[in-house]
C-alpha cells in the first residue's frame, strides 16, 4: 500500500478532518506521513522581472508558520506512533507547492482535505484538490 503520504495542512476545519483520518490510515498502515504548508512568494515583480529580494525576516515568517501550522499535526502524529515530518515552503500557488512537496519528498499519495464548495462558490474561488488532482503523477485522496 501507501509507504509515504503527504498531507497538506491549513487552519480550514476540512484540513483538520483530513489529518485525523490520515493519521488513523498511516497508523494502521505503517506509512510515514509528511504535513506540508504553502506559504505564498514575498518576490515582488519590478519592470522587466527584476526581483526585490525577500524581506529580513523571512526565516523568521516560515519558522513561525511551521509554528502555527505543524504543532498539533506533529503531536498527533506521534500520539499515534505515526513518523512524521513537516515542511513549511514557498510557492507560486499552494497546489504547486503541494505537488513540488510531494515530488521532493518522494511520497507515493496525497492526502488532502476540501471545503466541498460547489456552484459559483467554487467557480469563484477555485479548488485547489482539483488542480491538485487533475496534475499529479501520484495518487490523491481527497476528504470530505
């Protein structure tokens, strides 16, 4: 079955519904699970792509993010004997980040939550399991 599974995470209660039965799979499985956050670029775009570089305390923004994002998801993990890794990123959109993660972390499933959205809620605001779905090489649960 699943070895390795990523489990992107946010503050959203679809999120927090996707770790606890990713965690209760990847107990009863024995696959190790890495939690990944996406935190959006800080480059802004001067004229012919000059770039200015990140501010000063982006370490401090990505250490703080795992902080408040990875914590809990960690202390569940291993409540549960789960191995657990967290990764906090930038990227250019969160399903980018997510499949990068997935690549660079060589997980061999997705396990990701969704807010369930349809009609013009959804068209409005996207979906990011369905850009996630629709490009990844490697299988992708999504909860619900």
């Amino acid at each position: 079955m699943f070895k390795h599974i990523l489990l992107p995470v946010d503050d959203s209660p679809a999120s927090k519904r996707a770790l606890r039965r990713t965690i209760a799979f990847a107990a009863e499985t024995g696959a190790k699970l890495t939690a990944y956050h996406a935190l959006p670029l800080r480059h802004s775009v001067y004229g012919d792509g000059y770039r200015f570089p990140h501010p000063a305390d982006g370490k401090a923004e990505l250490a703080k993010a795992k902080t408040r994002f990875l914590e809990t998801s960690e202390r569940a993990a291993r409540a549960a004997g789960v191995p657990f890794e967290g990764v906090v990123d930038r990227a250019w959109s969160p399903e980018q980040g997510i499949l990068d993660a997935a690549k660079r972390s060589r997980c061999d499933a997705i396990f990701m939550g969704t807010h369930g959205r349809r009609g013009l809620a959804r068209l409005a605001l996207g979906s990011v399991a369905s850009r996630v779905l629709t490009s990844s090489p490697v299988p992708v649960l999504v909860y619900r």
